[in-house]
C-alpha cells in the first residue's frame, strides 16, 4: 500500500467543483507535488488530505489510515505547513515549538530533544529566543517547516511553500526541504504554482488545472512526452506568421503571445535557418529567436493549452489565522 492513496477524491463549493474525481498515489520516502494555478484545487486537495475538509465524494487514505474514519491517527501521521502563515507572533520560536509538541502530547524529554533537532535542521537554534514577530519572511517559513515536523510526521505536506519569498530565500527553504526529505525519510506532499521549484524538488508531479489530474509522471518523463526544442520568435506580424508556420508539417505547436510565437519541432537549431528563409519570403522581419530544451511551462502549455506564466499573478501571503485557536480546533475536529 502507498502512503497516500485516493479515489475519486472530490470537493464541490455549492455546485462547483474545485475538486474532480482525482486519484493519485505517493510512494513512502517521495517528494510529490501537485503543480497548477492559483484556483486550480490544490489547497482544497490538501485542506481533504489533512483533515480540515471532508470530501464530497470519493476517498483517500494516509499511512493506511482512512481520511473520512481514521481522523485522529491520520493527524498523528502528518505535518502541514498551511499557505496562510499560522504562527504566533508574540511568541518566540521555540515557544511556537513547545505548544505544538505539547498539543501533540509528546513528554518534556522528547520535546527538548526534538525542538533542538528541528530547529538545527532549518539553522534557527540562534534565533530561537527571538519573538516571531521579529523574524523575517525566509525565518517564519523555517520556522513552519520546522513546527511540521516536530511530531515525526510519516507525510509532511506544503502548500506553496515558498510563495512571496524572495529567489534566495526560497532556494534556502528548498535545500531544507530535500534534507529533511533525505535525513529524515519524511514523504513529501507539497503544491506550488512555481515551475522552477516544481522542477527541483519533486520526483513526481501532477499537473493540476480546474480541478483534474491532467497527467502525473517524472519531471524527466513530462519534458519527454513535449517531445521537441521550443523556439521563440519575435516578430513583426505574429498572427500571418503563426498561420504560415502551421502549415509546416515539421512545426508543431504554434503558439501566439502578445509579440512574439513560440513553436516546437525537432533539432531546433537546424530549423532557425529555415524559419529565416519562410520570413523573408513571407515579408515578415524576426528581431529575435531564441530555441531551448522543453520546460515544465511547456509541459503545461502542451497539457492544458495555455501557459501558466501568462495568468498567474503573484498571490500575497496576507490572510491570516488566530494561530493557537487554529492548531486547537484542527487538532480537536
Ligand atoms: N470555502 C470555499 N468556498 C467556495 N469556493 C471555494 C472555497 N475554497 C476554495 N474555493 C474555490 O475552489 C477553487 C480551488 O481553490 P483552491 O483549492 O484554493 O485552489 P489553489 O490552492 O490551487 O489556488 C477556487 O476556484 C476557489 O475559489
Ligand atoms: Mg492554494
């Protein structure tokens, strides 16, 4: 048996359904990760995995322990790091530390010893006197991670675990997800809008849109499956020129962006000479070309239709919880 196991796992808000029959497995000891834009059913997904949501329909299971029969022994099995920071503010780190391992019933002994080795895993045993409130961004998160983890959770999962942090915050935050991932053997679920993390953390992902699975592989096998190079052109009349291109049986995947085309054929390289030739027959000018290896966003253009970059505008980590009443009431559900 897997360590997460769902069937049919779906959530509908009065009438629509941000969640649609997905089923998805996670082997013990995987990173997985559901990528996908903002509104596209993740932290739904997560809010049922953990717990805090009950399903529509359909059902899912956590270290063998059912989702909808098996509340309390999924809880015990699992960390989550919420996309909305749950922490206290006028508390200080470790103190953030010692409520959850109490609410989690672990003895004085184990607290200190476990508070100790968490916080080392994220570099906070210096800070840990500080109040949150002083803390930066990259700390807070360090800190979430770090509370996680704190009852030896089988499955950690993370939603966006790096959303509004700066580009060297979250390659910090991603080198202490694959430690903890390596060192401690925790199975990681995790959801991310972002291509790049999607790409270096995860072993397998799931491309998630309106609320359905669109395909689940390797990070190796999706860029795969897109099969060819991409080049982007600018150009001078995009519209005549994608309608010129698709006519070339060597051209797949023709694509207009508001100033430029992206397209995918094999041996790129070859082509751009060929492309020039078409242009310059046709009266269009090229005022730049560029051709690399498929990307996620590919990927995601190629499963979807559409690209992800062009819709998903950054969403603030503003909305807040009561933080200790939030962990009581989980905990208590
Ligand atoms: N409590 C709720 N009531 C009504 N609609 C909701 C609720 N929670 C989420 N939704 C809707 O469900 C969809 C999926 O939301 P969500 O799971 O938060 O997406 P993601 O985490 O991928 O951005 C969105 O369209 C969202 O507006
Ligand atoms: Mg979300």
């Amino acid at each position: 048996m897997d360590i997460i196991e769902t069937a049919n796992l779906t959530k509908t808000f009065d009438g629509f359904t941000a969640v649609d029959h997905i089923q998805f497995s996670v082997k013990k000891g995987e990173v997985f990760g559901f990528l996908g834009p903002n509104g596209a059913g993740k932290t739904t997904t997560i809010k049922m995995l953990t717990t805090l949501l009950y399903p529509t329909e359909g059902s899912a299971s956590i270290a063998g322990f059912d989702i909808l029969r098996q509340r309390a022994s999924v809880r015990k099995n699992i960390g989550v790091v919420f996309q909305e920071p749950a922490l206290d503010t006028e508390l200080t780190g470790r103190e953030n530390l010692d409520f959850h391992a109490r609410m989690y019933g672990l003895s004085p002994e184990t607290r200190k010893k476990r508070i100790t080795q968490v916080l080392s895993l994220v570099d906070l045993v210096d800070k840990k006197d500080i109040l949150v409130k002083h803390y930066s961004g990259g700390m807070k998160r360090r800190l979430e991670i770090a509370r996680g983890l704190m009852h030896s959770p089988t499955v950690l999962f993370l939603d966006e675990p790096t959303l509004g942090l700066d580009a060297q915050t979250r390659r910090a935050i991603w080198e202490y997800v694959k430690l903890l991932n390596k060192d401690e053997g925790t199975t990681i679920f995790l959801t991310t809008h972002y291509m790049d993390e999607a790409d270096f953390l995860c072993d397998r992902i799931g491309i998630i849109d309106h609320g359905k699975i669109l395909v689940i592989d390797t990070v190796d096998n999706l860029k795969k499956s897109v099969g060819h190079d991409v080049i982007t052109l600018s150009c001078s009349d995009v519209k005549r020129f994608q309608k010129r291109l698709e006519q070339e049986s060597w051209v797949s995947n023709v694509t207009p962006h508001a100033l430029y085309l992206t397209l995918g054929v094999e041996r790129g390289e070859e082509k751009i000479p060929v492309i020039f030739d078409i242009a310059r027959i046709e009266q269009v000018s090229i005022s730049s070309v560029d051709v690399r290896k498929p990307t996620l966003d590919d990927v995601f253009l190629y499963y979807t239709g559409r690209s992800m970059r062009e819709q998903n505008p950054e969403a603030p980590r503003n909305k807040t919880v009561k933080p200790a009443r939030f962990w009581l009431r989980w905990w208590k559900k």
